[in-house]
C-alpha cells in the first residue's frame, strides 16, 4: 500500500532538519568550553594583579620606615660615658672638653637598618652616608702633589697651655710655582731660600725661625712629594715649585706669622720666576688674601675662647 505524499515529504523533511539541530549543539558546547576558559583566565590575571599591589603597598610602606632609633642613639651616648670613666659629665659642659673614647669600645648612635625587601636604593644610600661621615671625621688630604707627611712640635709659646686644654690648630700654606710649567734648580733655591732667611733644618726641609724659639715660624718644601730636599745633592734636584706652610698656634700671633710668610713667598717668587698660589692651587689675588686674613680673625677668635675654658 503506498504512502500519501505529503507524509513522505514531512518525513524526508525532518529527516533533513537532524544534522542541522547536532550541528547547533557542538557549536553551543564550543561556545560553553571557550566562554569557561576566558572565565578562568580573567581569575588569573586578576589575582595575579592583586598581588602585584599587594606587595607595592609594601614597598611602599617600608620606604617610610626612619631607620634612625632614638633609644639606640641614648644607649649609645650612656656606653660612651660609661667608658670614659668616672661620674656622668654635667649637661651643660662643652662636648669638645670630653675625655676621648676608643674608637673600638665605642659604636655609631645611628645604624643602617637592612630589613627583609628593602630596596637596593635605601642600602646604597645608607652606605653613601656612613662614607660621607667617615670623611668628614677624617682629616683632609691634599692633593697627590703635596701629600707631605710631617710631623710638628707642640707649640711654643710665651706661657705655657695649662693640661687638659686642647687647643684648635689651623695650617696656613701658600705655593711658588714656576711660570709656563718650568723647573727650577737645587742651586737657585739654595739661593732664594737664604734671602728669604731659611735655612736647612730637620725633616730635610727649610725653615724660618723668630727670635730664639725652637719651633719654626714657618717652613718650605717641595711642590713635589715627599717634599724634602737632598741637601748633600742639591745640584741635580729640580722641582716644579716650593710650598710655604705655619702651624697654629706659635711662636707670634697668627695674623704676623701669616704676613712674613706671604713676605717670603713674594721674595721666593721674584728669585724663582714663579706665581704665588693658595693652598687650592688657584692664583693668590687680593680677595684671597682678605679671605685668609678673615679666617684667621676667625681662628683667633676661637682660640681665645678655648683659652679662656682652662
């Protein structure tokens, strides 16, 4: 018995229509697979972002830690007292008058603190500072040139400083340097030096003296290092120039030391055809040479204050 056509054409017809309906469903579960894994990634990346604030809040708040600890500071100051010996120095004593301590019984008040994740720009800092204040308790060195390393007597005075009282010290210097870069000869400074009233004396160097003191007003030496002069060979010594240096206090009062001592380096200048200098090597103009008069004024000021502590 044969079929109706319209049946046959609604079957065929529905036959069609099922590929199309399995089609839908891999394209809506790709779609499902594809949607779960942004899901999962937008998750990562912003978990991952909260940590990376998370930790530069921390830096952050690090940076503002002081690493200066008053309490280490007065720990510090009580250890120095307690090493110096004898009963605490009252507060309103000068801090220049107390007894010095060991560099090894004693530490610095203020310490570079390295905590966990500090930046490497704190540690540099902390380091740059230590230096800085290693310098500026060390003494200052001068230029290669002039590295002369010698020793001074205690100073000789009309009375004499009563002990305990340490009085401040200043080195007054100033240079002859031959013009256009030149020499000068072991003859010609022999020459130059007497006219000037100096002599050879210990540490193979020159020096003038005042009356009968032992100590010298001041001294002359080399331009170059180590400075002394080979007086058994003066012959064949050449040198670029001399440099005239006075230790304060001496035998007379700072200003009159300073005043022959820039005479003889004018005196040295003319014989050696050379130009007078300062102690920075730059040209001794007159405003340098108020300059070093005022810090003079300035010294003299400070030594009669120390003086009247004894």
């Amino acid at each position: 018995m044969r079929r109706p056509a319209s049946r046959r054409c609604r079957i065929s017809a529905h036959r069609t229509a099922q590929p199309d309906d399995t089609m839908d469903a891999d394209t809506l579960r790709l779609i499902l697979f594809l949607a779960g894994i942004a899901l999962i990634l937008g998750i990562y990346l912003w978990d991952r972002r909260k940590r990376a604030g998370l930790r530069i809040h921390a830096v952050r708040r690090e940076k503002r830690v002081e690493p200066v600890v008053p309490e280490a500071a007065d720990a510090s100051e009580e250890e120095e007292e307690t090493v110096a010996g004898g009963p605490p120095l009252p507060q309103h004593e000068p801090v220049w008058r107390r007894e010095p301590v060991a560099a090894a019984d004693t530490e610095p008040a203020v310490r570079p603190r390295r905590g966990r994740g500090e930046p490497e720009e704190e540690v540099e800092e902390a380091l740059r500072q230590l230096t800085e204040l290693v310098q500026e308790e060390a003494p200052e060195k001068a230029p290669k040139e002039e590295q002369i390393a010698f020793q001074f007597d205690q100073p000789e005075s009309g009375k004499e400083e009563p002990a305990g009282v340490e009085l401040p010290r200043k080195i007054l210097q100033l240079n002859v340097r031959v013009r256009r870069g030149g020499l000068v000869t072991g003859p010609r400074i022999l020459a130059a030096a007497e006219s000037c009233g100096l002599v050879p004396g210990e540490m193979q160097i020159f020096h003038h003296y005042s009356g009968g003191s032992r100590q010298p007003l001041f001294s002359m030496a080399s331009l170059v290092e180590p400075g002394v002069f080979p007086f058994d060979d003066m012959d064949a010594f050449t040198t670029p120039g001399v440099t005239l240096f006075a230790q304060l206090p001496g035998p007379l009062e700072a200003m009159e030391t300073f005043d022959r001592m820039l005479e003889a380096a004018r005196k040295l200048a003319s014989a050696l055809d050379g130009e007078i200098q300062d102690e920075t090597h730059s040209d001794l103009s007159r405003q340098t040479i108020e300059h070093i008069r005022e810090e003079i004024r300035e010294y003299g000021r400070q030594l009669r204050l120390a003086r009247s502590r004894r």
